[in-house]
C-alpha cells in the first residue's frame, strides 16, 4: 500500500490501517471502487475524527487473496488519481 502512496500503520492484528494522501480518494471513494471488484475494505472513519475520511482497514489475508487486494486497490487509486 505505501507503494500507492498510502501511509500504513505498524501493527500486530490480522488487518493493516491504511492513512490516504489527501490529494487521493477519499476512503468512501476506495470502499466503494474495491467493492465493484469484490473486494471488502473497510472506511474507519466511523472510529474517530482523527480519520476524518482518509483511512481504510484492509483485512490480512492468504498471498493469493492479499495480491488480488493490492491489485484492485492500486487500480483504484490510480483511477481516482487520473
């Protein structure tokens, strides 16, 4: 994910947190863009108004599974950076 400009945070759980440029999508604009793909991501906005919209939770899962994520997501990103 740093890879596509966001900011990740160290952890120790079955999820990373994502933090997104600000120039970026918001994380409405990533939920909705990885969910027309199938896939699930997760806009923590609602957990404090420290995210104010611009971070997202992304579930740690198999390579394969993980790939697949990272893909749709920097598609994603790049899209709504275009």
């Amino acid at each position: 994910m740093e890879s596509i400009g966001w900011d990740t945070v160290d952890g120790c759980a079955n999820f990373v947190l994502a933090h997104l440029p600000s120039g970026g999508p918001t994380a409405a604009d990533v939920v909705a863009s990885a969910r027309a793909s199938d896939v699930f991501v997760r806009d923590v906005g609602n957990m404090g108004q420290a995210f104010a919209g611009r971070a997202v939770r992304v579930a740690v899962k198999d390579a394969d599974s993980q790939a697949r994520v990272l893909d749709v997501l920097a598609r994603g990103a790049r899209t709504r950076a275009a």
